[in-house]
C-alpha cells in the first residue's frame, strides 16, 4: 500500500450504534470526535449524560483552542499541547482524569480519586454533585498551562 493511500475504512462500536472510521496517514477520521461525544452524550440519556455535557463545557470555555478526541474504546479525551483529560462514564460516576494531575495545584480539593498515583489525578462526579466551575475552570487552565510549558511525561 503507498505511504498516502487512504487505509481500509473500520466501523467501530459506540453502544447500538456504528461509526465509520476511515484513516488517511494514521490520522484523518470521517466521523469526527467531537460527534462521537455528542453521540455518547446521548446514548447516555441520564445525569451522567448531562454531567458529560456540562463538563465538556466547562472544559471548552477554560480553553477555548481544546481538541476533542476520541480514544480507547469509546472515551472522550480533550487535549492542548498534551492530554488535559478524559470523560469517563460508569454506572454510578462520571469520572474525569487528569493525565499529569499529580503536578497540578489544586487549592479547591476538587481531585477525589486516583490520588495515590504519579502521574494521574481524577475527579469523580455522582449524581446531584454540585461543580465548582470556577475551581475546576482553574484546574483545567493549570493543565493546559503545563502542557505548553513542559514536555510531556510519558
């Protein structure tokens, strides 16, 4: 196959539904990110749908240049310069981990899980937690402010 030419098209899974994926060099997709989540968003179709949305949100207005990817089997990642974090979602959580959260200030004590590790830092939202979008626009300013300032562990 030459170096430019399109790989075969993939249809991958996203709960009932399929997504065609098609490569051109590795990265360039038909079905973008940013569709893949509203899709999932909506699947959901409950608080952690609405948790997802909100959070996505607050992410998108900290920084306004994010890139929304979709990785891992089905797991929203928003990155500059670098990951920042991804939306989890689990029965009775929507999880949001900080891939180099362990270097992150965080005065507010929003991050509530994964706090043993080296790098990783999450926080864990349950349905009726109330945000602090202030702190947590914060912490997502810190992050994208270290992904541009460092180079990326890992």
């Amino acid at each position: 196959m030459a170096e430019n030419a399109k790989k075969p098209a993939k249809k991958r899974s996203l709960g009932g539904k399929q997504a065609l994926i098609m490569k051109k060099s590795g990265s360039q997709r038909v079905e973008s990110a940013s569709r893949l989540i509203d899709a999932r968003i909506q699947e959901l179709g409950d608080w952690r749908g609405e948790m997802l949305s909100r959070l996505r949100a607050l992410i998108k207005q900290a920084d306004p240049k994010v890139v929304e990817e979709w990785k891992w089997r089905g797991t929203p990642v928003w990155s500059h310069d670098g990951l920042i974090c991804t939306g989890e979602t689990y029965k009775n959580v929507v999880k949001m981990t900080f891939s180099r959260g362990a270097w992150l200030d965080d005065p507010s004590g929003l991050f509530n899980s994964s706090l043993e590790g080296r790098a990783r830092r999450a926080i864990d939202f349950r349905e009726g937690d109330k945000v602090n979008e202030k702190a947590l626009k914060t912490l997502i300013r810190a992050a994208v402010a270290l992904n541009t300032t460092s180079a990326p562990d890992g």
